[in-house]
C-alpha cells in the first residue's frame, strides 16, 4: 500500500523532489544523485531491507538519504541541508571496476 508516507505525522518531512522526466516506459527503475542531496528513485521498483523484507515506499517516487542524517533512513528527511551535506551529482572521479561493489555481495 503506498498511502501512508514514512515519518508522516511526526513532524518529519521528506525531501521533495524538483520534477525531472519520468522514465521512459518499460525501463525499470531510475536513481538520480542529487547534488548535495539524496539519491531520488524513480520508475517501476521495490524496495527491501537486507533480508529481502518489502519495504513501503509510501509513494512512487523516493528520495534515499545518502548522507547518513536522517531519522527515517533509509529515507532522506531533509537533514542534509542541516548538515551541510556535499557531494556531486556525477561521480567525482572515475571508479576502478574491481573496487565497484556488487548488489549480491554480503
Ligand atoms: S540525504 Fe537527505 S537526509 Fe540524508
């Protein structure tokens, strides 16, 4: 059910994010770094826990915190901004392959 919004109601607000295209029909999931900002998720996608558990996502559209502040990991609250949270949208230099770490890794 996605009616209800992680930290809704307990004074806890969530990033929003600026309108961007959709993703193009059929192609899956999107995930966008926002610069300074969390990781947005767009698109046809679930999302679990590491022990695979469904996780609501409360709407269609997400926003990841990727800067470790939030109350309502794994969901950004907005705290980045408080934190003074950087970092680029692009990878900030090329990353070696053998260092790229694997989705199915424990
Ligand atoms: S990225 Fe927004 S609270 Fe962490």
């Amino acid at each position: 059910m996605r009616g209800a919004r992680p930290g809704q109601g307990k004074g806890v607000s969530q990033h929003v994010a600026p309108e961007d295209p959709a993703p193009t029909s059929g192609s899956g999931a999107t995930i966008t770094p926002y610069r300074d900002g969390p990781l947005i998720v767009r698109g046809d996608f679930r999302l679990l826990d590491q022990d695979g558990n469904e996780i609501d996502p409360g709407r269609e559209t997400i926003a990841l915190c990727r800067c470790g502040k939030s109350g309502i990991k794994p969901f950004c609250d907005g705290s980045h901004k408080r934190a003074g949270f950087s970092a680029p949208s692009p990878p900030s230099r090329p990353r070696p392959a053998a260092r790229i770490l694997r989705a199915d890794a424990p």
